[in-house]
C-alpha cells in the first residue's frame, strides 16, 4: 500500500465505509456483531432489573448464564479492537492492512477462546445449539430460543451480505468492482432471503405441532403461526422484488418492489406492536391509564411504551430512504451501513418487549401455566 492508500484505510471512513478495500466487510462484520453484544448486554441488564425471568424463558440452566457485564465487556473490547487495532498494527509495525486484519480475527477467536472458558462455557454452547436446530427448521420442534434466535438473524441481512461480498473479494484481484459484480449482487440477494426462509419453515412447523391445541382458541390465535407465516412470505416477496429489478430495472419493477416494501414493513410494524408485544389492545383491563397497552405491564411509565411504538415505527420506515436515487447510486454504500446499525438498535429494542410479553402473558404459548419463577441467582456463600 502507498502512503495515500494505507492513510485513507486507517480512517474511519476508509476503514467502514469504502469499497475499495478486502478488509472493509470483515471490519463491517464485526461492528455490527459487537454492537449487538453490547445491546444485548443492555437487555439483559434490564431484565435482571425489572425481575423479568429471561432465563427461564429461554430455557437455559442458570449455570449457563452469562451476566450481562461479562456480554458488554467482550463486546466492547472487540468493537474496540476492530476500530484500533489494524491502524496500530500499520503505524507501529509496518505491517499491511490486510494482515492486520487477518490477525485482529485471530485475535478474536482466541478472545471468544478464552471467553468461553472462562466465562460460562455452557453459554456458548447453548447459543451453538440453538443455531444449529435454526438451521435446520422445520425438522425441530420449535422453542423460545430457537424462533428468537431467527429473528435476531433476520436483522442481520446486511452482515450475511458481507460474508458474501468477502468471500468475492478474496478470490478478485479488483475489490474495488467486486461488489458491484452481478454474481456478488446475486449470491448478496439470494442470501437475503435464508432468514427469512428460516422463520418461515419455523412458522409451518409450529403451525403443524400446536394445531390441536389451538383448534378451539379464537381466530386470531387459532392462526397465529399462519398469519406469522405470511409476514415471513411477504418479506420473501420482498427480496423477489429486489431480484426482479435488479434484472430488468423497469419502472414496473420498482413499482412492484415499492408495493410489496411497503406492505411487508407495515405487516412487521402491525405484528410487533400486536402480536409480538401484546400491545394495541382496546379492552386492556385494569388501570385505565393502559389505553392501547395491555393488562400487565412491567414497566412503572406507561409512556415508555408509546415512545416505543414511535421508536419501532420509525426504524420500519427507514428504508425509504433507498429508493433517493442519490444514495441509491452513493458507491461507498453509507446509507445502507446506518440502517444496518439501526436494525440492530431496533431490534436489541425489540428484544426486551417481546420478552417482558412472553414473561407476564405467555404470549408464544410456550408454558403450559402462566406461572413463572422469580429470577433469583443463587449467591456464592462466604465464610468468615
């Protein structure tokens, strides 16, 4: 690398948002996870706080569980590896870009290494497990973990989209073009689509395991893995749409694509804000401060849930945005950087009123009682 070159890799624009490096997915792969570590330690935080029995839900051992100031530790040392390390590695030693970065991911999976030893091995292992039933949807009976687990990925599209356009640009001599390359537009579009895929065949199979129970329950709960179903159909649609008029680039297509967009976001806000939260309900009983909210709440404010419903709105409708011909065509693809990054906020967001639902409602009928144990960690004792 010129001096020129390896000065506008080590900046921060240079490192996350330019095209013309290998390097600059994986850097992109491993913000985006750490962000999500973190968040997820924020979660976390907040439902040990407001006594909501998140490990139990998740069917997880309390051995297993990893506090959340261990999560946003790790997180935060590799959100700063990722953002320091290769530009040390360059100014002190000399050494390429490339290399440096070759070397943070060794770094890291010594760091996860050692985390996993030290920290509560079974956490990880838990987490892998459930990947792997993920995976292999529908031939699994579904459980919390397994369908939150999906929903996490489905957030992460953008990141899938890096591995993609990595693995292009290790075998391409111009990474500068690589990712405008049909076949990485292609194979970037095509696993766009395995989240949502993924949810779906979960939606079938709860469909096909809890049909007899639900079979006297009202309509809507009757058919609530068919309805989900169509909301991880519609979002296929979506990324059909997007293939369409990549291929043609017609006004028709656009149109079909804008059509099918908008449906599929107010689908997903309408489920959220219903479904997914129980939230919207007009015969809540109880205080009648709960207007539009539900019965129990865990939280003291009632207002929290309102600036919710705005927040989560707000964050569904961003998209938009890509359709401004000038950050369509923008090469360094900056718009698309920051909605992956509010994708991870809004759902990290999500997260803790979709099981703040299932711990006071039992929403996803996963219990077979509405009680639930209290989240109480068993103390080391000490003897003087």
């Amino acid at each position: 690398l010129s001096d020129k070159e390896g000065l506008q890799g080590c900046s921060m624009e240079g490192v996350l948002l330019g095209p013309d490096s290998c390097f600059q997915p994986s850097v992109r792969i491993l913000v985006l996870l750490s962000l999500h570590m973190i968040l997820f330690a924020v979660d976390v935080y907040q439902w040990d706080m407001h006594r909501i029995n998140h490990i139990f839900i998740f069917d997880m051992q309390m051995k297993d569980a990893t506090p959340s100031s261990n999560i946003a530790l790790f997180g935060l040392a590799m959100l700063i590896a990722v953002l320091a390390v290769p530009g040390t590695f360059w100014l002190v030693f000399g050494l390429s870009l490339q290399t440096s970065m070759a070397m943070l991911f060794f770094s890291v999976v010594l760091a996860v290494a050692y985390m996993t030893l030290k920290f509560k091995h079974g956490y990880l292992r838990f987490l892998l497990g459930r990947l792997l039933v993920l995976l292999s949807a529908p031939f699994h009976a579904v459980r919390f973990p397994d369908f939150f687990l999906g929903d996490q990925l489905t957030s992460h599209t953008y990141l899938l989209q890096q591995f993609v356009l990595l693995a292009y640009c290790a075998g391409e001599s111009e990474c500068a073009t690589c990712h405008t390359a049909p076949k990485t537009v292609w194979a970037a579009l095509a696993i766009t689509a395995v989240p949502y895929w993924l949810r779906l065949m979960q939606c079938f199979r709860r469909l096909k395991d809890e049909w007899y129970q639900r079979r006297h329950m009202p309509f809507v709960d009757r058919w609530s893995h068919a309805l989900n179903a169509g909301k991880y159909s519609m979002s296929l649609l979506v990324v059909v749409a997007k293939m369409l008029e990549y291929a043609y680039d017609t006004g028709a297509t656009f149109g079909i694509y804008v059509v099918f967009a908008t449906i599929a976001a107010t689908y997903a806000c309408a489920w959220d804000f219903y479904m997914d939260w129980g939230l919207l309900r007009t015969k809540a009983q109880g205080n009648k401060d709960h207007f539009l909210l539900r019965s129990n709440l865990a939280l003291p404010h009632h207002s929290v849930y309102y600036g919710a419903m705005i927040f989560n709105l707000g964050l569904r409708v961003l998209w938009v945005g890509t359709l401004i011909p000038q950050i369509h065509l923008d090469e360094k693809q900056v718009y698309p950087l920051v909605l992956a990054i509010l994708e991870v906020l809004r759902r990290c967001h999500w997260n803790f009123f979709r099981v703040e639902n299932e711990h006071l409602n039992n929403c996803g009928q996963f219990r077979a009682t509405h009680l639930i144990p209290l989240p109480i960690r068993d103390e080391p004792e000490h003897h003087d």
